[in-house]
C-alpha cells in the first residue's frame, strides 16, 4: 500500500469510538519497531515526527522510509508533521509525500491562527493530505516550543466551533489540560471541556502529551471524541533506557546490529500496549 491520508483513518475512528496513536519516530529503528508492532496488531498506524527530527534526517529519508513500510505492511499507514509553525516547512513536507501535517498557530491569537489554518487547509485539500491545528496552548516542552505552565491555555469550546466552521481543518488538537513531556504528577485533564468540545466538533479530536496519562484517563478522553493520541516521549525514553541498560552490560559490544534489538524490542512492546490501550487492535482494513 500507499501512504495514505489520516483524515478517513480519524474520522472512522471517532465514529466508532477507538484511538489511533501516532507515535514520534527518530530513528529507523524506531519506525520499524512500531510499523511491526502495528502489523501485529491489525491495526492503522500514523507515524509521526517533529520539526526537529525532519531537520535531523530530512523530509526525504523520512519519506522513503515511512514510504518503504507503507509498500511492504498491509495495514494503512499515514505519515504527520508534529507542531510545525513555519509554512514554507509544511509545503516542503507535503510535497516530500507527508499525508498529514499540523499547522500549530496556537501562539497566535484567534483570528490570526485561523488564517494561516486556511492557508495549509486549502493546499491540503489539493494534495490529499490531512491538516492538524491547535486552539488553545499545550503545555511542556516539544523540541524548540516551549510553553509554561502559565502561559498553558485551554482551549474554549465556542472557539473550537467556529475554528473549524471557518477553517474547515480536518482535525483539532485542542488544549485540554494535558502537556508534552513527562507529567511530574498526575495530568489535569479537563474532561468537562473535551465533552463540551466533542458536542460541539464533529471532526475527530487529538490528544497531544499522551506520554504517561493513566491508563483509564487515555480511555476516557477516547471515548470523549479524542481519536488521535501522540505518544513521543514515552517511547523515546524507552529506546535510549534501553540502550543505556544494553551498554551497562555490555560496554565493549560496538555493533549496532547487536545494540539496537533489544531497544527495538522495547519500542515495539511499548507500542503494542499503545495500540491495545487505544483499542484499535484489528481495525486494519
Ligand atoms: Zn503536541
């Protein structure tokens, strides 16, 4: 298969009620692991990465690699731009082959941020490739965006309405409580307002700083509408536990061919109760 867009991916999954997670990948290991976890579990799968990482490995090899599992799994696999704030980038990912981009203009204020949504949108719509945006702001640190925990801001139900009325944007991130990173204690999650967001927003919703929600609270914002959930900084420190703990038993093994395994194995377990918690286990068409 093709890299396929997220939108009838999402919008399937919202109906019915599942997640699909999308995972940050850095390595080709990492997108290995979780493209295997995927095919495992019968279940569609969004690869995802940052700004950062396409400027760590270009759009290109990305691409190919994203577009090299898509070819070989039968499952459908879509490819996402995390929280890109710069257009000139979105343009050059979506004609990399990215099927799905986030345009984050949540600094700015509403009408600014639905302009430059409109702008991605329209191309998007030419190219066949979904579009994320982002009302309110998420908090924590992703690669260069940082937000405080002042400066978070959740996101108002009115507002997601006629965001995407106007926009016409095919899926909505917004801030509901939680934040990027690692929680230090448990995430505040408004449930109140998700609800409140789902009656008024029929696209699908998604959840961002997915690394570390408890278990049942994932489920309950899932069953809230929130049918994309980003998981990034979970599975990264697994990898690198992982080969930390490989090298503290084995300091003298040089092979990446040995080093990698075990941290693939742990990205892919990872992945699988991602997948499981999502519940989109044989949602695979
Ligand atoms: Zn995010």
């Amino acid at each position: 298969m093709k890299l396929v867009s997220s939108t009838p991916l999402l919008n399937e999954a919202r109906e019915e009620g599942y997640g699909i997670v999308a995972f940050n990948i850095h390595t080709l290991e990492m997108l290995q692991a979780v493209v295997d976890a995927a095919e495992e579990c019968r279940s569609p799968l969004i690869l995802q990465s940052t700004v950062g990482t396409v400027k760590h490995l270009g759009a290109d090899y990305i691409v190919s690699a994203a577009q090299s599992a898509a070819k070989n799994a039968n499952i459908p696999i879509a490819l996402h731009l995390d929280h890109c704030q710069d257009y000139d980038l979105i343009v050059k990912c979506m004609y990399a082959g990215y099927t799905s981009v986030m345009i984050d203009a949540s600094m700015f204020p509403f009408e600014q941020n639905v302009e430059k949504t409109k702008k991605v949108v329209e191309l998007a719509k030419i190219l066949n490739v979904n579009v994320e945006a982002e009302l309110g702001k998420v908090g924590g640190v992703e690669d260069d965006i940082v937000v405080s925990e002042e400066d978070a801001l959740l996101a108002d139900p009115k507002e997601c309405e006629e965001f995407v009325e106007v926009t016409g944007v095919p899926t909505l991130a917004p801030a509901i409580g939680t934040a990027h990173g690692i929680y230090k204690g448990e995430p505040n999650i408004d449930f109140k307002r998700i609800d409140e967001i789902s009656r008024r927003v029929k696209v699908p919703l998604v959840l961002h700083g997915g690394s570390g929600i408890p278990a049942e609270q994932v489920k309950h914002c899932i069953s809230l509408g929130m049918a994309k959930v980003n998981v990034a900084t979970e599975l990264k420190n697994a990898f690198s536990q992982s080969l930390i703990q490989f090298f503290e038993e084995n300091p003298t093994e040089f092979d990446p061919r040995k080093y990698m395994v075990p941290a693939k194995e742990t990205v892919k377990k990872l992945a699988i109760e991602k997948i499981e918690l999502a519940g989109s286990i044989g949602k695979a068409k």
